[in-house]
C-alpha cells in the first residue's frame, strides 16, 4: 500500500462520496471504480505502478466510506452511472480518463458510451456488461425484489467477532479472494461495533436487481464505445466466454489477457495490471 494514500470526503450534488487517493496531485487524473461489495481500496496494489498519475479511487454509493442512497432509492446499475456526472462535477474535471474493476467497469463503459465527450481513455478490468436477462423473466425479477425490499432494507449487518472473521466471511464470499485481499479491502471496509466487527454495506446492495437489462440492450452500450478502451480480463475467470461477453468488440477497445481469476488486479497479477495499464494510461501500445 502506497504511503501517499490519502482519504477524504468528496461532496457532490447527491451524495457525499469516499475517496482514496494516491500519486502526483498535478499528474493525470485518473477516476477509478471498484467492484459490488468491495471499496476504493481495491486498486491498493495497482496503483504504486502508476507513473504520473493522480488516482482518484471512488467508494460507490452504499459501500465503504460512501453515503448510502435514501430510503426508497435503488442500486441499480444506471444509478451508479449517473454518479459518475456528479462525481466528477465536483472533482472539477470536465473531461478525464476512467478505470474500473468488475461493477466499476460496467458502470463506466455505460458512462462513456453515453458521455463520451467527458472520457479521455478507459481501462476496464473484468467487467463489460452487467447480468443480463430475457424479456420474458422481466415481471418475475421485480416480483421477486418486491417480495423482499423491505425486509433486507432494514436488515441489520452481520457481526463478527474479530476482524479476522470479517476477512475470513470475505474471502469465502460470492467471489472467493486471498487473505492478502481480502485484508486490503477490510482496512476500509471493516468498522468496529460495541459488539463486534462489520463491513459497512447497505444491506439493499444484497437486494436481487428488480429489473434487468436484456442482452441487446447490455451489447449497445459497448458497441457505441468510441473513446481508447483496454479490457484487461483473468485467464481462469471465464468472463470471456460468459453471455455478459459480446462476441463482437468494438475498434476502439483493445483486449488483454492476463494470469488470475476476477480479482486479479488485487491478487496475483497485480504488477501485471498496473504495467499494461501504466503504458494504456500514458497512450503507449499495450
């Protein structure tokens, strides 16, 4: 972890946004996005190969150090990318270069497929296009969220007794990470209770999507991409042949496979990740 990490508080028009910072404050910004249920500690490892670079490493809303939605406010993924035009309004950055990991990538290709006047370059690890779903199933899902808003939404948090055991519920989570990560994450993510340890969620993150893009709607987002793009995909992760993959890419997007599963940027290949996207960033060949 790089000893120039600072964190703050950003206020924007909606929401007041956790931020970790690393690098040259005058070199090029570069806003960054994590992952669902990780924080803007997840590019820790990254960012000491990043040469010249301002990172600017988000909490999205609900997770970490970031304000939770309002009550009767959703987390749908268009919601996110919304933030991104308050996030980097009050950043004061009209135009600047985007890199996501996982739920941060998919938000910012939507970002920049649809703002692409304020997108210099954007570098995507492990993430395209959100879960996608058959039209057909449409009333199923929102039946299925409606079932259970409430009730998750004034669910209480799990509480470990050591911080060891919120790591360790990490690491055995829906995506399996490495002590090593998960520790990273819970150094942001894991406050300490009267009676315990938790990670500082919103339980509605857990909440099932209550609707759905379908894959034609998912695919015309990245085929409208146009700005410099590097995905950077795990050779084990299997991203690359899911139904969340188009099998046509656009001309502006170059594609990297690296050694790792979904996490690695944050495990084995994070050297790996911070060289390419070092070269990306500074608009060599990768």
């Amino acid at each position: 972890m790089m000893k120039s990490a600072k964190n703050y508080i950003l206020p924007t028009r909606s929401l007041k946004m956790g931020v970790r910072e690393w690098g040259d404050p005058d070199g090029t910004p570069v806003v960054a996005l994590h992952g669902w249920l990780d924080n803007a500690a997840t590019f820790d490892r990254v960012a000491p190969g990043l040469e010249g670079i301002r990172l600017i490493s988000i909490d999205h809303a609900g997770h970490a150090l970031s304000e939770q939605r309002p009550a009767g406010s959703h987390y749908q993924v268009w919601e996110y990318t919304l933030d991104m035009v308050d996030i980097l309004d009050a950043l004061e950055l009209e135009k600047a270069t985007l890199m996501g990991h996982s739920l941060g990538a998919i938000v910012l290709t939507q970002f920049a497929a649809t703002f692409p006047e304020r997108v210099e370059r954007l570098g995507l690890i492990e993430g395209l296009v959100p879960m996608t779903s058959v039209p057909e199933a449409a009333p199923d899902n929102l039946a299925q969220y409606a079932k259970v808003r409430h009730r998750v939404q004034q669910a209480k948090p799990t509480i470990y007794s050591s911080r060891d055991k919120a790591i360790e519920a990490r690491m055995n989570g829906f995506v399996k990470l490495g002590r090593e990560a998960a520790t990273i994450l819970a150094e942001r993510g894991v406050f300490k209770a009267d009676n315990g340890f938790y990670w500082h969620n919103d339980s509605r993150l857990k909440l099932p999507t209550a609707v759905r893009m379908d894959q034609a709607t998912g695919f015309a987002f990245v085929q409208k991409l146009a700005v410099p793009t590097l995905l950077v995909l795990g050779e084990d992760s299997g991203y690359q042949k899911s139904r969340m993959f188009p099998k046509q890419l656009p001309d502006c997007l170059q594609l990297k496979l690296l050694p790792g599963g979904h996490h690695l940027h944050l495990e084995q290949s994070s050297d790996a990740v911070a060289e390419v996207m070092n070269r990306f960033l500074k608009g060599e060949s990768v």
